[in-house]
C-alpha cells in the first residue's frame, strides 16, 4: 500500500513530467531573438533557448508544487488546527540544492564560453589573428578578417573602413559570410553600439578602441541604436539602414563610397579619437 | 473641554496639510504647465513659389540665422532670451514644412570657425543636386560665392544643419575673422521632405561654450542648435 505522502509525491511526479514536456516541446518552436543574420545572433538565440528549455521544466515545477500544496493541503473549512510538524527531509534538500547548483553552472558555463567568443572573436572560421585586408578580399580569406571602424557622437554613428583607405560611411554595410572586426570608439562621451540583428553590444568610450567580432550569415538589413544614455537627443541615436550584402554588392558599393569619398578631407586611420580640442567650451 | 480642544487641533492640523498639499500641487501644476507650454514657437515655411528668371520653383522656403550668442543676432533679434549669451539658430528651431516638396533652406551664419572634430562632417549629403551655395569671407577678408560640395576646410567649420533621418547633413563655414563687422556667410541648399512625421535635427558640432566638451547647455536645449523639422 502506498503512503499518503508517495501518493503526492507520485500526483506530483507526473504531472510535473507531462507539463514539463509539453514546456520544452512548445519551448523548441518558439523562434527567440536576436536572430540568425550573423554568427554570434545564431549563438545567442541558441542559449536563450537552451535557457527557456532548461528553466521550463524548473518553472513548472516550482508552480505546480505551489498551486498543488494550496489545494491538497489547504485547512478544511471549520477545522481550527495546526498542521502536522514538519521536520525536513535531508535528503529532498540535498538533492534540491545539488540539481539547482548543477543547473546554475551549466548555464554560467555556456554564457561565459558565449561571453569569451565574442570578446576574442574566437567563432570565427579562421585561428589567425585578424589582420587587414589585401586587395579585393573582403573578409573570407583564411586569417583575414573586414576591419570596421565604429564612431560614435552625439547622436550618429558613422562608420570607417581601414581596408580601403579609412572611407567613412553614415550608414554600415557589410558583405555576408565574412568575419568583421569592430573597432567602436567615440569622439564625445559614452556611448554604447547596438546592432540588435547582427547580436553585437559594445561599449563605444572616447580614448578607446573597443573591439568585437562578427561574423555575417544571413544578407538583409539591420537596426543600430545606441544603448547608452547619451543625452536629450539618444532616443534619436537610431538607424535602421544597416545592411548585410553579398560580396558582389559590397565590392560595389563601397567602390562607390570610395569615390564619394575623394572629395572629404579624411584624416589618417587612428584606432581611436578623444573629445579635443574642446571646441568653443572652455 | 479637553475633548472638544482635541477636536480642534484636529481639524486645524487638517486644514493646514489640506493647504500644504493645495499649494505643492498648484506649484507643481504652473511648473510642469509653464515647462510645456514655455517651448520654442513654430516657424513655419513659406508658400511655394513659381519660378521667375533665374530663381528656381521653391515649394517651401525657410530663412534661418545662426549667432555666436543670442544676443548679437542681426537678422531674428531675440531680446526676451534667457540665455543670450548661448549660441544658437533664430529665429526658432521648430520648423513646419509641407510634406513630399522641396525645402529650400538659406541659413545666415555669423558665427566663428571652431572646427569639426570629425572631418567627414565637412562633406554635404541630402541636398539636391548634391551641392549648397555659398557667399563667404575668405582669410583675407574678400567676399567669394560659389556651389560646394563640402567646405574646403573641416578646421573652418562652424556649425553643421543636419536631419539625421532623412540623410540630410550640411556643414557651414565659420565667418572669417578677416571679414567686415556686421556680416555672415549665406548658406542655401534644398532637399526634399517625405511623408509627415517629426523629425529632429541638430548641429554635429559641439559648440555649447563654458560646458564639459561642449556637450551642454545650447546643446541639449530645443531652441538653440537642435529642434524639430514638422513634416505636414
């Protein structure tokens, strides 16, 4: 025969194993951000899948205990007594605080490796240091990865490209299936880059080069903003004409952007700016 | 006695925070109204014209000044400014223009060189034709007209007009320090407006003077070297 307290155990058991996949079945369809047009956006997506998949059955079981033990165990109307003495159990607790730190690790491990892959661009294809582009290639030759400028002001981006000559851009566009290098810097104050689509977040401070790395997958067309309040005008720090092309596009556009650029006094290619001279302030 | 004293002091205790709270919340209704109320006036372009000899068809035209400081405007004199001593584009910077037109823009620029602190700034984009016109002072004090493409020289720059969202960037030249008291350099371009919407421009250069790297004050205000372009 089996105890009263087996028996909500067992109720309790299987309940949570059907909701629970049901969880992790409707959790597998859902499509979570930021997407797939780039490596590091694929990554990110996966670990916040992984996350939901794991915390479901978690979550279920967390309300399903809750909502169970107020209606099992609720006090019968006009009964006034206390509830039976609870002692613990030693080994519920072990269990409970083993699977919870095993969990925890997991999940702290994985975003960690994510954290460290775009901080040392160690996704991308090639185990070469990035280095700047010979002619013509742009971002695919084993060892090479596309070196972008991101400059940062109250309230714009603009973008420069060292592999041709430091040309500058209102708006960034870069070839798919190539590996970039970010180099995010500002002439003002902080600053943060945000390209949601491409799954890219970097910090963009005057005096440094703050670099990240990239990989495109997908072509289309991206939002940066800046996610750092920079001002009255930040909410206005916004362009949604970023776009991921293919090679040919980009050998031609930025050919075009070359040209454009014959006319513009552009200084020579430096890793960062500072806010100088301080113009008119004193 | 005793009861009816408690009684008292009661209902004076309640009348003073019924006063206390009336009065805080009237203060607080005339700051928050003013602060809304209180914003910049509207300037609105002008009617389209037709064209006449060598004067194109305008669809809109606005006519704006850019001083120094308030207080040395020459063309939209602001007397009632709180700030006169804060640089700025007179008369106002909330502009109404008609939507899916060309707007014509002759912006009076009468302040010094400070440079641009990035140099790709210098170059114009937007604009119809791709060029704005200029008459200027050049470092000897002569006065020179042409159409350009971006200014000569990115360390001459004064101020910028730009309208981020719809592409439109315009440096404008400082006057020079040779040219004759009392003048401005006259910047004119068009470009063409979309479909209605608010849209916020701004000067690229950091020109607020006395604040940390020239971020502050007319920088950061509606009114002075920011607004909005009101597409209707």
């Amino acid at each position: 025969m089996i105890r009263p307290n087996r028996t909500h155990a067992l109720r309790l058991l299987v309940a949570w194993a059907v909701l629970s996949v049901i969880g992790v079945v409707i959790g597998l369809q859902l499509s979570l951000p930021p997407g797939s047009q780039s490596q590091q956006s694929v990554d990110q997506s996966w670990l916040l899948k992984l996350m939901t998949l794991i915390s479901t059955p978690v979550f279920i079981g967390v309300v399903l205990y809750i909502l169970y033990s107020v209606f099992a165990f609720r006090q019968r109307r006009g009964l006034l007594e206390d509830g039976p003495p609870s002692y613990g159990n030693m080994r519920i607790q072990v269990a409970w605080v083993a699977i919870t730190a095993v969990v925890v690790f997991i999940l702290a491990g994985v975003g960690i490796s994510e954290l460290d892959a775009a901080a040392t661009g160690t996704n991308f294809t090639s185990s070469s240091a990035p280095t700047l582009a010979t002619a013509g290639s742009v971002g695919t030759t084993e060892g090479h990865a596309l070196q972008v400028q991101v400059i940062a002001q109250q309230w714009y981006f603009t973008y420069r490209y060292a592999d041709y000559s430091g040309v500058e851009s209102l708006h960034l566009m870069l070839p798919v299936n190539a590996n970039v290098v970010l180099h995010i810097t500002s002439t003002d104050i902080l600053h943060s880059f945000w390209a949601y689509q491409l799954g890219v977040k970097a910090d963009a401070n005057p005096g440094v080069d703050n670099v990240t790395y990239l990989t495109t997958l997908q072509t289309g067309s991206f939002t940066v903003r800046c996610a750092e309040l920079c001002g009255i005008w930040h909410g206005n720090m916004a362009d949604t004409n970023g776009a991921v092309v293919s090679q040919a596009d980009f050998a031609t556009w930025v050919a075009q952007l070359q040209k454009d650029n014959l006319s513009i006094p552009v200084p020579s290619y430096a890793p960062y700016y500072f806010p100088s001279p301080r113009v008119k302030g004193t | 006695m005793v009861a009816g004293g408690n009684n008292r002091g009661t209902a004076t205790r309640l009348v003073v925070l019924v006063l206390f709270v009336g009065i805080l919340s009237a203060l607080l209704f005339f700051f928050i109204g003013g602060f809304v109320i209180r914003g910049p006036e509207s300037l609105t372009a002008s009617p389209a014209t037709v064209a006449q000899g060598n004067t194109p068809a305008q669809n809109a035209f606005i006519h704006l000044e850019v001083v120094g400081s308030v207080a040395a405007a020459i063309t939209f004199p602001r007397p009632d400014d709180p700030h006169p001593t804060w640089v700025s584009y007179l008369p106002t910077t909330i502009l109404n223009v008609p939507a899916n037109s060309t707007v014509t823009l002759q912006i009076d620029q009468e302040d010094t060189p400070s440079g641009l602190r990035n140099p790709f700034w210098s170059q114009a984009f937007g604009i119809e034709g791709g060029t704005f016109h200029m008459t200027y002072f050049d470092d000897k004090g002569n006065p020179q007209e042409g159409d350009f493409s971006s200014i000569p020289d990115p360390a001459t720059a004064a101020h910028t007009f730009a309208i981020p969202d719809l592409g439109v960037f315009v440096p404008l030249e400082g006057l020079s320090a040779a040219a004759p008291a009392g003048s401005m350099n006259v910047i004119t371009f068009s470009f063409k407006t979309g479909k209605p919407g608010v849209y916020h421009w701004q000067c690229f250069v950091p020109c607020g003077s006395g604040t940390i790297y020239g971020n502050g004050g007319p920088m950061q205000t509606t009114g002075y070297m920011a607004g909005f372009l009101v597409v209707q």
